[in-house]
C-alpha cells in the first residue's frame, strides 16, 4: 500500500508525543509522520522531507494553534543554535516525554509488556548544568567567532553570546578566546572548504573543584604566539592546565593528542566524596551534580555487603567502580581508553582506593582473561556508549553468570534490546529501571536498570 503523503507536501498535523531523539509524533489516518520542532499538543502546517513505507518525516513551517505545554525560550540563540531542542517546552513535559520514551522502549523493544519503570528523577538545574563544552570557530563580518553548529547544518556554525547550558565562568572565557583570536587576526576553518586554522575550543570545569582545563584545537602548524594565548587564559585563577592539539583530518574532532602549555596536565573534580584527576579526553558525565545522582542510585541497585567481587565495565576514569569500592571487596575495571585508564589508575591512588585495579582493552574481549585473574563476579557493572552492548559483549557478560547486573544506560532503545537478550538468553530478569534527566532541554535520557539472575 502507498504512503499516504508525498515529499515536499505541506500538511497540518497535531502533533501527540515525542518519539526517543527528539521528532514530535503526529499521524495521518493512521499513518505516522514524525515532525521536527513540532511538540506535544501543536497544530503545525509541515512540510514533508522524507517518505517511507511506514512513516513519513517532515519539518514544521508554522505552528497554526501552539500546545499549553509551550514555554517562552530563555536563550536569544534559540531555536537556531543546534545545542537545545526543548527550551520551549515547558520542564514537566520534557521529563513526561522521556519518561514515556523509556517506558515505550522497554514495551516495544524489550517485549516487557509491564515493564518495573520508576518514576524519572528530574534534573536539580535545568540551565547552566553542563561541565564540558566544545565550540567552534567560524568566521564573522568582526573577525573569528566562537558557538555550536545551527540547528540541523554540518558546515555553519552560529556565533553564541550566552550558553544557557554553561556558567558565566565558561561564558566568560570563551569571550576572552574569541577577543585574543580577533586581536591576533587567525583564520577560523572552513568545514566546507577545509581552509584557515582555529578549529574548537573545549572548555571543561570541575564544578565542585572551581578548576578549569582549557583545549585548543587548531588545523597543522604553529601560527600562534603560546605565551600571549595562556596569558589571556591565566587571567582566570580558576584555570588550571591550557592545552592545545592539531587536528589534520577533515573530521571535526576533539579527542586528540595534547600539547601542554601551561600548568598541570589534569584538573581535579570531586564527585560522591572522592577526588578524581581529568586529563583532555578522559570521559566524565558532563553534569557533576546529576552523574552524582545517576552513580548513587547505581550504588543503591547494586546494593552491595562488602564480600562482593565487582566488575566495572565501560568505567572510563573510574568514576562508579571507585565510588563502590569501599563497599565492595574488590573492584575490576575495564575501560578501552588508555588516558581513561591512566586517570583511573591515578584516581585509586589519589583516594588510598587499594582494593580497585583498572585495565586496558576491549570488554568483550578482556572478559576472560579477567575472570581468570580477578574470579567470578557477583556484581557486572556496565556503562556502554550510545550504541549500547555490542551481540558479543552481551555473549561474555552472560556467560559470567553473575547473580546481579546493573546497566547504566544513555540510550533506552539500545538498553531495551540488550535487556531483552539478557532475558531471553541468559536467564536474567528486569528488576527496577530508574530513567535520570541528565540533560535538559534535549533528547537524551539517562537510566539505571538492575537485573538479577536466579
């Protein structure tokens, strides 16, 4: 049977939901049209983008009568900065949508007809949360400029005055950057012509520390002068450690060798009472006062006695594993980056933590070499990224046969297909799922979930 619309048509839809990433979901006799910038409860006249045989995609183009659920968006920069999705609807709605995403996930993918969902734990600060942002250059009619890409464009990057997702502090010297690149007259890159030479700058700030590590990423050469960019930086005690890294390839990425221009090769962030060291590319959550949260309550699904043997798989620079360690009877980290390994490491010792090691490798295949060393666990932590476990890694964690799995998850359609492999093959069964809001004001939705094996 035909789709019912055709690419290019304008429609006017009501929107009901929103699906997991973000699209408002409307339906035409049936048929399912997933709308972006459309929210729950608008009337939107859209335009149709794309066609497929059970779905259509489209953008909205004008919202005819706008839903209760709308806000006025405190941002000057929105909507066309790619940085929020949400600030125009209104908090309780955003967490009703995502709380409804995980519970959809678990339900469709999952296949758990009545899955053990609790309610979704609200963020403590809806703005101004984030401890990590990576801007890019670009070039204006006043010289270099700093921001995020527009909404829904690879190749332009809006110039950004105030992030509502940063502190004044992380506004400040991202101003101070962009004045010291005008006053040195650099070129910004062009993504689409892959010419000049100021590509991102990463900001990162130990919220409960005041310390703040600063990276600059440049195309090749050293066309800078180093002693007038870390003094433009030293004018803010709260900096702690400048680094720069060069980046060759067209792809836009920050996760590079570092260069140390001044001060210590790490900052220090205090999460759960402990002290951790972050160098430039260790993972860490992004909102401190929430990862806080999110490990608490994976601390209190893994419920431990003190005799427990504790996998900690996925465990970037040690955050959870450590924060469990005075609980446990001993702590085995696996983590595939080697800077996050190295701050691990270096985190235990910081703490007087002798009861946790940290190893390097892939977890799917450090699985049994590990059983052989550290013994069989009672308790398997996991942490994947976005794309969740891969078949394999689900394979070697359920031959484990461990009694309890805690699953931190960052994608409820992953977790849900991970959680029903579990079930259907390796004979574990969802005790509590809690979804977090870790980010507000955009798609993404956290969770803790236990399993538990007879």
């Amino acid at each position: 049977m035909a789709a019912p619309v055709a690419k290019d048509q304008e429609l006017e839809l009501h929107v009901d939901s929103l699906a997991y990433g973000g699209n408002g979901v409307a339906r035409l006799n049936g048929f399912v049209v997933f709308v972006r910038r459309g929210l729950p409860g608008d009337t939107v006249r859209a335009r149709v983008t794309k066609v497929k045989r059970n779905h259509a995609e489209a953008v909205a183009m004008e919202v005819v009568e706008p839903s209760a659920k709308r806000v006025d968006a405190p941002c000057a920069h929105y909507p066309a900065c790619g940085g929020c999705r949400f600030q125009d609807l209104a908090y309780e709605a955003q967490l009703e949508a995502k709380q409804e995403q995980v519970h959809d996930a678990l339900r469709r993918i999952g296949g758990l007809a009545e899955p053990p969902l609790e309610p979704i734990l609200p963020a403590e600060s809806q703005f101004f949360y984030r401890n990590k942002l990576e801007y890019s250059f670009t070039a204006t009619a006043a010289g270099p400029a700093l921001g995020f890409h527009r909404a829904g464009r690879w190749d332009e990057v809006l110039e950004i005055e105030k992030c509502w997702l940063t502190t004044d502090l992380g506004n400040a010297i991202r101003s101070a950057v962009r004045d010291w690149a005008r006053a040195e007259r650099l070129e910004p890159y062009d993504q689409a012509e892959h010419t000049g030479y100021l590509r991102h700058l990463v900001v990162r700030e130990g919220r409960n520390s005041g310390q703040v590590l600063v990276q600059l990423v440049t195309a090749a050469g050293e066309r800078f002068d180093r002693d007038e960019f870390v003094e433009v930086l030293r004018r803010f005690p709260e900096v702690r450690s400048i680094h720069w890294a060069v980046n060759e390839t067209p792809a836009e990425v920050t996760n590079l060798p570092t260069t140390l221009l001044w001060g210590e090769e790490a900052i220090e962030e205090i999460l759960c009472g402990l002290r951790f060291r972050v160098r430039p590319n260790a993972f860490l959550q992004t909102n401190t006062a929430m990862a806080e949260r999110l490990y608490g309550i994976a601390r209190e699904f893994a419920s431990l006695t003190g005799g427990e043997t504790v996998y900690d798989l996925y465990c970037g620079i040690g955050t959870i594993g450590l924060s469990l360690a005075s609980q446990a009877l001993t702590v085995w980290g696996v983590e595939v980056s080697e800077e996050s390994v190295a701050c691990a490491l270096e985190n235990a010792d910081l703490n007087g933590i002798s009861n946790a090691a940290f190893f390097a490798g892939e977890t799917a295949d450090a699985l049994a070499e590990l059983r052989e060393r550290a013994g069989a666990p009672e308790v398997v932590i996991v942490d994947p990224p976005r794309a969740g476990l891969s078949n394999k890694a689900v394979r070697r964690i359920g031959r484990l046969e461990a009694p309890k799995l805690v699953y931190v998850s960052c994608n409820p359609t992953t977790l849900a297909g991970n959680i029903k492999e579990f079930a259907a093959s390796w004979g574990y069964t969802l005790e509590r799922v809690r979804p977090v809001d870790m980010f507000p004001h955009t798609p993404h939705v956290e969770s803790v979930s236990l399993l538990t094996r007879a």
